[in-house]
C-alpha cells in the first residue's frame, strides 16, 4: 500500500479578521505533531473502541477498495480529543492515498478552496477540520463540488457575468466538527456517511493508556493505568495527557522511572484532578455557576466573560462532560447547575433541605 503523504495548508493561520494566508500547497510536514502524534493509531485495528462506527467503516473501507473508487464523503462529529482527526488520517492510510488537511476558519473564500480541489488526485481525501466554521460563500461554492465533483466559477459581474463549470476527479471530504449542530441541513445531507463519537468507557481508556505507555517505553502496572484511564473524562487525548503527565512525574520520583499505582495517586493529586477527573477548569465553571449565577439559569457567554474564558471554548471542553455526568442541564434560559452538580462542590443542594432555595457549604 503506497505510504500516504500529508499535506497541510492554512489550517493554522487565518483566524477572523486576519488576511487569509496561501495554503502552501505541496507542502509536507511530517513534524507538524498535530498530524503526526507518536500516539496516534495509524491503522484502523490499532483504534481502540467505538466498536461500531469502525466497524461500519470497515465495511465500506473494503467496499470502495474493492470497487477501486473513491470513498464517499464522510463527516465526523463529537467533542474534542475523541478521535475525529485520527480516524480521518487512519482512512485515508488505509486507502493508501494522499491526504490534504485544512480547516473551516482557513477557508475565508471559494478562492481558498480553489487549490485543494484542483489538486486532489482520484479518490484522494480532503479533511477539513472545524467544518462548521465554514463561511456560507465557501459552503455554497462546495455543494456542487461535493455532489457531482464540479466547480461553478463565476466571472465578471452584472450582465457580463458567466459561470465556467469545471470537472474535477472524485475524490473524498472527511469534515470534523465539535458541533454538528451548527452544520446547516445541506451542508449535512451531502455527507454519505455520518458518525458520532461518544466518550469512551473506562475499559477502551485502559486499553488505550496500556498501549500508549508500551509505545513511551514506560513499564505501567494494571491499577495505575485504570487509574488514568478513570481520571480522562471518557477522552484518549486526556488519558494521553495524564499518561505523559504521570510518566514525568515518575522519571522525577521513582529509581525505576517505572508508573505505580501510588505514583499515579500522587501525580493526579498534584494534577489537581479530582476523582472524576475535573479539573481546575471545570469546578471553577461550576463554582462560578453557584457563586455568581446562583446555580443559574446563566448563558454561556455571560459565564463565560465572568471565567475569562471563551464561551466556545467551555461549550467543547467543558460543558459535554458535565452534561455526561448531569452536573448542569442546559435549558433556553441558559445553563443550571443539578444537584448532582452541587453535591460534587460538597453544597446541599436546596431540595436536600426542604426547600431552601440557595444552596449552602456543608
Ligand atoms: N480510538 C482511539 N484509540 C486510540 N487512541 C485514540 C483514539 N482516539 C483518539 N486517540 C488518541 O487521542 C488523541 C486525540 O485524538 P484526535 O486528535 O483524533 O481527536 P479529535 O476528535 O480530532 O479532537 P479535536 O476535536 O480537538 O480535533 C490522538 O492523538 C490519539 O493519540
Ligand atoms: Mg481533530
């Protein structure tokens, strides 16, 4: 199978307002760690869990191979860390063809995905990260190039205008979003396949941090690994975070370098991470949510301005999970703290009480 080739464009630059830079076509960048994480899975039997979605992919993977066409376009949705990149780089492996890698807020104009397009090879794979990003002109302009592999140019304005179809060879989009929500419905419908991925259990986590601490020549003993595992929030990137994390903390505490369990225990501890696995980040959102909100009804951005945070930014990283576990509910009037929520800050909540509306420290 011929080694697939990455090429990246634009994907880090052009953040709005920002002049929308080239994509350095042809460009290869095998050090860029984003892509080329030593952690990654670079074949579809190395990805751990999602049992499901692999095994649909599977099916249709050796279906196009064996039809010698291109794969259908994909679209991959989740919250971040669960493995969207990854699967999309491991398909595109596993076709054996060239991989051109960009994102929604990079593509500022048609003009941007002009190059891509014309150098996709047949069957080749297009990933476009942050897909929901993508400005409307840019999400008409690929309409036709996603449904019959055309571009419509169009030249000069008014009466003079004319619109050049051009053909292009099929080949695949794999879009990735956080939030499929935001997609408009066209935009989804013209994806042939569409996966959700959800949190991992604690299981495929273990298996993930056994494997990876194989791969970082780090001895793990089985409670410390499904102590990490524990701790990730149902996400690989988090248990790999902890993992990396843990393993310094090891080199620097143990002869032996080798993870313990109570070398585990007290890297987490120092970590701050608590025995769900919340982080600083997390009970402050919480704490907030009851200190300056009482316990809500609050919009995210208004929490948001009061943490210093992006409201994005909590609606990726922080509220999925806390959603997961029911600490807060999101209605229209905004984000509210449960119960569960605030026995988790070690509060009473009201109901715990008979009645008393403000929730109080123990
Ligand atoms: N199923 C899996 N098996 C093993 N490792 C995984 C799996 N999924 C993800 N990982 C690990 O977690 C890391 C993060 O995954 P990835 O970059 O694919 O997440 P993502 O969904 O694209 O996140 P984002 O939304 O932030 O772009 C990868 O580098 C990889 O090491
Ligand atoms: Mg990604």
């Amino acid at each position: 199978m011929a080694r697939q080739k990455v090429i990246e464009g634009g994907a880090s630059g052009g953040g709005a307002g920002s002049i929308p830079p080239d994509p350095p076509l042809g460009q290869f960048n095998p050090d860029d760690e984003r892509f080329d994480d030593e952690l990654r899975p670079q074949k579809l039997n190395e990805v751990v869990g999602q049992r499901k979605v692999v095994g649909r992919l599977k099916i249709v993977l050796d279906a196009t191979l064996k039809r010698k066409e291109a794969l259908g376009h994909i679209l991959f949705d989740g919250p971040p860390g669960l493995g969207k990149t990854t699967l999309a780089m491991t398909l595109a492996r596993e076709m054996g063809t060239e991989c051109q890698i960009t994102s929604g807020p990079s593509l500022m104009a048609p003009k941007d995905l002009l190059s891509y397009l014309t150098n996709a090879s047949y069957g080749s794979v297009l990933f476009i990260d942050e897909i929901h990003r993508l400005p409307p002109a840019v999400e008409e302009f690929i309409y036709p190039v996603m449904e019959d592999f055309r571009v419509d140019i169009v030249l000069g304005e008014g009466l003079n205008a004319r619109t050049i179809n051009m053909k292009l060879k099929p080949f695949t989009i794999i879009g990735a979003t956080t939030r499929s929500g935001m997609l408009t419905a066209p935009l989804r419908d013209r994806f042939v396949f569409r996966e959700h991925l959800d949190f991992y259990d604690v299981t495929d986590l273990t298996e993930i941090v056994r494997r990876n601490a194989r791969k970082l020549r780090t001895e793990i003993a089985d409670d410390a690994a499904g102590l990490i595992a524990d701790r990730s929030r149902g996400t690989p990137r988090k248990a790999n975070n902890l993992l990396r994390w843990t393993r310094d903390f090891a080199t620097v505490h143990e002869a032996t370098g080798n993870i313990t369990r109570p070398i585990a225990d007290d890297a987490l501890a120092m970590l701050e991470v608590d025995s769900l696995g919340l982080e600083a980040q997390d009970r402050r959102y919480l704490t907030t949510l009851v200190n300056v909100f009482s316990g809500g009804p609050a919009g995210v951005a208004a929490i948001g301005h009061t943490m210093n945070i992006p409201p994005d930014t909590l609606e990726d990283e922080v509220e999925p999970f806390m959603l997961r576990l029911g600490f807060i509910q999101r209605t229209p009037r905004g984000r509210t703290i449960t119960a569960a929520g605030l026995r988790h800050l070690g509060l009473t909540p009201p109901t715990d009480e008979g009645g008393d509306r403000q929730p109080r420290l123990f």
